[in-house]
C-alpha cells in the first residue's frame, strides 16, 4: 500500500513540474509581447520596457520558468532588475514561497491575490460537494432500487430539467425570489468563520451552494442509478443474495463497493474544479473568490495573475487525480496491484 501511494504521489509531482511548465511557454513563449500584457491596457513604450526588466520577461522563456521554479519553493523578489532594486529600494516587492508572480495592474504579489480569494471558493465548493453528493448519490440509489417506478421516473426526470437549466438562471432565481422578494434567506454575502462564527458562514454559503449542487445533483442522480443497476446485476451479488445476506448489507457492503468506484473519479475532478473557481457562480453572487478574479485579471489584461490561476487549478486536479487514485486502492484493493 505504501509502496502505491509514494507511486502515485511521485508521479503526481511530476506531472505538476510539466503542467507548470508547458504553462508558462504557453503565456509566455508566445510571439505576444507578456510585458504588454502585464503593464495593462494604456501603458507607453517606455513603461513597457521597464515592466519588461522589471519583471524580467527580457530573458529566455526557459529561463522565466526556472525562475519562477525557484520562486514557488524560495520565494523571489520584485522588480528582477538587480539595478532597479539598488536605485529605488524602497520599491522592492518581497513575494514569500510559494510565490507566483507579481501583478503590475493591482500592484501587489500573485499570491496574495490567490490567498485572499481561494478561501471563498473553497467554501463554495465544500458546501456544494457536500449538498450535491449526500443528494445525488441518495436519490440515486433510491432510483436504482425503485427502478421502473413512478419514483424513479419522476427522480430521473426532476434531475434532467435541473440539469437543463443553466447555473446563472438558477443562481439569479434564487437571488431575486428567494432572498430579495420573499425574504426566506438574507442576501448571500461572504463571512468568514473567524468573523460571523460556523453558522452565518453556512447560511450565506446556503443559496450559491445550492446553485451548484442542484446542477451536479442531477448529473450525480443518473449516474449513481446506472452504477448501481450495473452492480445489482453481477453474478457475485444475485450470489449473495441466494446465500441470505440481508438486503440492507448486500446493498451498502457489496452493491456501493463496487458503483463507488467510477462516483469517486466524478467527485474527485468535479470538486477540483470548483477550487478552482466558479465564475458564473461567483459573479451572480458577487462573490470575489477565484472566479470572480479570473473574470477580472482577464478584463485587465493581468497576465500574470491568469499563469498563477492556471497553475493553480491545474495543481488542483493532479492532487485530485492523486487522491482519487489512493481511494481506489481501499475501496477496491485488486487496484493496488495495478
């Protein structure tokens, strides 16, 4: 097991030093000038220049990317130009590890951008993933169990009109009815847990989770109900109960064993995607986590806020993709000698 594990975590690595990589040369490589970029919109000539020293976009791709190597483990300072720093001292950006850049546009380090913002997607996508997978996964066994009946059909059915309906109009009906018109929850409006205590920092996560989970709640219904069925239907299972096991513990020791398996890859990536953001979500409900900011930084032309953001859910995925894949060896271990 161990042996697995430090496997999929090497490899992981691995797959986050040419994630990074390939998207450096991606912004950066580009016959675009990144300096233009990163100055913004209503920068002249000789702005741009000194951005490029600044920043030091004069120098070879690669040789960008083994800087900011480095900076994500040591840290780096800011402008690059050893010159620059000695005449204006005072103007000196220190960007601690894991350091991801410096933003010309908002003046100030990748990083705290992204730490300022990641904790609201982050309760976002808690509170979405736990709705939507304690809903989804139980309306679906339901379904499976029920299957050809009229609480079938109408769990299959709810769960393609919510899946039909885009997140904006859903967040926006819940936004103006919901909270606006008829008043049965206050306006959603970020708190954090040190400020406004577990339960304001739940209810004003309430209705932008909901908006999420209604629409994977429903892709999750059909999925668990097919998973499901499959497995009810294997040799091993009707096996067991031919010997007398009780329908309670076929169902949960070996039927949910074995439709856990793909439901674990689907959570895993899906969740890793909203780490990384929300957008429409997010702007509904003004909410200034990394979707919002990625709406922003693009509008903006903040290039190097949009590589720290890339990278950082690109981070997420392959550590997603790693946790699903240790999952899988205690849910089914015949993957641990994989």
């Amino acid at each position: 097991m161990i042996a697995y594990v430090v496997r999929r975590v090497f490899v992981g690595v691995v797959m986050l030093i040419v994630m990074s990589f390939i998207t450096y040369l991606l912004f950066f490589a580009s016959p675009i000038d990144p300096a233009r970029f990163a100055c913004g919109k209503n920068c002249s000539p000789q702005l741009i220049e000194q951005v490029r020293k600044a920043l030091g976009y004069d120098k070879p791709p690669v040789v960008q990317w083994k800087e900011f190597a480095v900076g994500v483990v040591q840290g780096r300072d800011y402008p690059e130009d050893k010159a620059l720093q000695k005449e204006a001292p005072q103007l000196v950006s220190h960007c601690g590890a894991p350091c991801m850049g410096y933003s010309v546009v908002n003046t100030e380090n990748v990083t705290t951008e992204l730490k300022r913002a990641f904790p609201i997607s982050a309760s976002l996508a808690v509170a979405a993933f736990i709705m939507w997978i304690i809903g989804g996964v139980a309306l679906g066994v339901i379904a499976a169990l029920r299957k050809g009946s009229i609480i079938d059909r109408g769990l299959v059915g709810t769960s393609l009109i919510f899946y039909a309906f885009p997140t904006f109009w859903i967040g926006l009906f819940f936004l103006k009815f919901i909270s606006i018109k008829w008043g049965l929850f206050p306006i959603p409006s970020y708190t954090p847990i040190a400020e406004g205590g577990v339960g304001s920092w739940a209810l004003n996560l309430f209705l932008p989770g909901l908006t999420l989970a209604l629409f994977y709640m429903a892709g999750y219904v059909r999925m668990t109900r097919g998973f499901v069925l499959e497995s009810m239907s294997e040799d091993y299972l009707r096996t067991a109960r031919a010997k007398g096991l009780a329908p309670r513990r076929v169902l949960v020791k070996h039927t949910m064993r074995a439709a856990l398996t793909p439901l674990v890859t689907m959570a895993g990536l899906d969740f890793a995607g909203l780490l990384g953001g929300a957008i429409i979500t997010e702007t509904v409900f003004n909410y200034n986590g990394l979707g919002k900011l990625a709406v922003d930084a693009n509008q903006a032309y903040d290039l190097p806020t949009l590589v720290g953001l890339v990278i950082l859910l690109g981070s997420f995925v392959i550590v997603a993709n790693i946790i699903v894949d240790v999952l899988y060896a205690f849910i089914d271990p015949r993957v641990r000698l994989g």
